[in-house]
C-alpha cells in the first residue's frame, strides 16, 4: 500500500506545477543569451536545425552572445529549449535558452 502514494503525488505534480521559469510564456521565438562573442548566425543556425519547425535565427550586433531563434510553433520552440539548455558551444561557456519575451 505503501508504493500508491508516490504514484499519486506524481501524477498530480505535472498539472499543479506551472512551467518552472514564468518570466516569459511558451511561445515560438527562444531567446538565448551567454553565447561566446565570436558565435555566428550559421553556427547557431547549425545547431538549433537539427530540431524540426527551425525557421532562423537573429544575432543581436548590439549586443554580443545574445540571439533569437525563430521555430514555427511553440511545441518546436520547446522541444529544442529542452534539447538545448545549457549545451556549451565552448567548454567553458554553457548557453541559456529561454522564451523570448513577446
């Protein structure tokens, strides 16, 4: 009897939690940030095709290590920030893949 709780508690928990980051809602543009300065719009465009909806992505000039992605659903967007956060594109610098604020 002992083992029916956790199984409970479990399949409650998914529908109670919101999605753990509430800063921005699920949508199709990822924002990612903590890029080394000397990633390219084809390195990243390389690395996020590999995920199905890819559409583009777009380096900020202004601002080095930070780039938007673009996916054509929010079900993809999600699908490559899960595969995503924290890949390290050098050993020593771990990406931050959010929702982009709309």
């Amino acid at each position: 009897a002992g083992g029916a709780k956790p199984a409970a508690a479990a399949a409650a928990a998914p529908a109670a939690a919101p999605a753990p980051d509430a800063d921005a809602p699920p949508n199709s543009t990822l924002f990612v940030t903590n890029l080394p300065e000397t990633t390219t719009d084809a390195m990243l465009s390389m690395l996020f095709q590999q995920f199905p909806g890819f559409s583009r992505t777009r380096m900020v000039p202004a601002k080095p290590g930070i780039a938007f992605v673009e996916f054509e659903t929010e079900v993809a967007a999600g699908v490559a920030r899960s595969g995503l956060r924290g890949f390290k594109i050098t050993p020593e610098k771990a990406m931050n893949v959010e929702y982009a604020k709309r």
